[in-house]
C-alpha cells in the first residue's frame, strides 16, 4: 500500500482536468517517493513535495517544489554526505490526442515538449528525475570548511594528529638529504 512500490512510473490520469476550462487545476502530493535516477545519482531521502497541474488553453502547466537528499561524497575527504536538495519543476505538457476530434496530434511543432500519453495520463517521473539531475552538486562538501585528506599519510585532516615532523613532504627535500649521505659517505 506504499507509494515506494510504485517504482517505474509516476502517472497522473489528466483526462478530467482536460476537460475543464482553462485557470483549473489539480495538486499532487510527492510523499515518500523512490525513483531511479541517471548518471549513478542515488537519493539519500526520498522525494516530497506537490505538483500542481493548471489546464491551459493548449494543454497544462506543470509546476512543483520538491525536497529531496543526495547520496554523495565529500569531494575533499571522500565521506559518504547527504546532501540536502530543493528543486523547482516548470514544465508545459501537451495532449498528443485532441480533445475534441480524438485524432492525433501533429507534435512536430513541439518536438521537445513533454507529451501526455494517448489516454491522456502524465508520467511525472521523467520530470522529477531531470529536476533533480540538475540539482547534483558539483562538489558536494561533509562540512563548509572540510579539510580534507593529509597529503602525506593519507588519513582525513579532521581525524587525529597530523604534524609528521619526519615525513619527506617536498621531493626537493628528499634530494637535498640523499646528497648529504652521499656526502657523509665519501668523508667517513
Ligand atoms: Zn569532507
Ligand atoms: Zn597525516
């Protein structure tokens, strides 16, 4: 009884709303919603929000706030985050079946518009996808001032001690001391 079983399509049956005047509309509720998503994004926490569907004089405006979290890592110190998104959909979806012939609709004026389906249903979960594609933070960080990892034994900056006064941090340095054996050699 879940809306998290209802993984492959989100659709919405518009044929009612079709069927009022221009200004109607209909609100859908996001809860809990799970969806797979491209590019191996993988959400932390699952959609919530409301789509308002609004009939226009050639068919509806599609409007929504959805909240959601990301599964990322830290991009500095490699920590799994959850990254908190807000997005915004804004789309116009036609019918591809008119209303009043029943015929289809010549969709190459509109070759990129979202298209209901032939009985008149939204799959609104090719929308909510590309919402939240866009939102993908381009470095996502487990804190604002995330050190980061230690340059010289790896471990993350944050965690535990990391003045290693003996470790060779700079080649050049390492260069200098092979010559001053070098040279303890030759006069000893
Ligand atoms: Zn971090
Ligand atoms: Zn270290």
């Amino acid at each position: 009884m879940t809306r998290r079983e209802r993984t492959s399509a989100f659709e919405v049956n518009v044929a009612g709303l079709l069927g009022e005047g221009p200004g109607s509309h209909r609100d859908v509720a996001v809860h809990d919603l799970v969806l797979p998503l491209d590019d191996g994004l993988v959400l932390g926490r699952p959609v919530e929000g409301s789509i308002r569907l609004a009939r226009t004089n050639r068919g509806l405006l599609v409007t929504g706030r959805l909240a959601a979290s990301l599964a990322e890592t830290c991009s500095r110190c490699l920590r799994d985050v959850e990254v908190p998104i807000e997005v915004e959909i804004d789309e116009e979806a036609l019918p591809s079946i008119d209303l009043t012939s029943g015929l289809p609709v010549d969709t190459s004026a509109d070759p990129e518009v979202v298209r209901l389906s032939d009985h008149h249903e939204l799959d609104l979960e090719p929308l909510v996808r590309e919402a939240i594609s866009l939102a993908e933070p381009i470095a996502p960080l487990c804190r604002p001032d995330c050190p980061g990892l230690c340059a010289v034994c790896g471990g993350e900056l944050a965690v535990g001690d990391h003045d290693h006064p003996d470790a060779p941090i700079d080649p050049r340095l390492e260069v200098l001391r092979g010559l001053r054996v070098d040279a303890d050699d030759a006069t000893g």
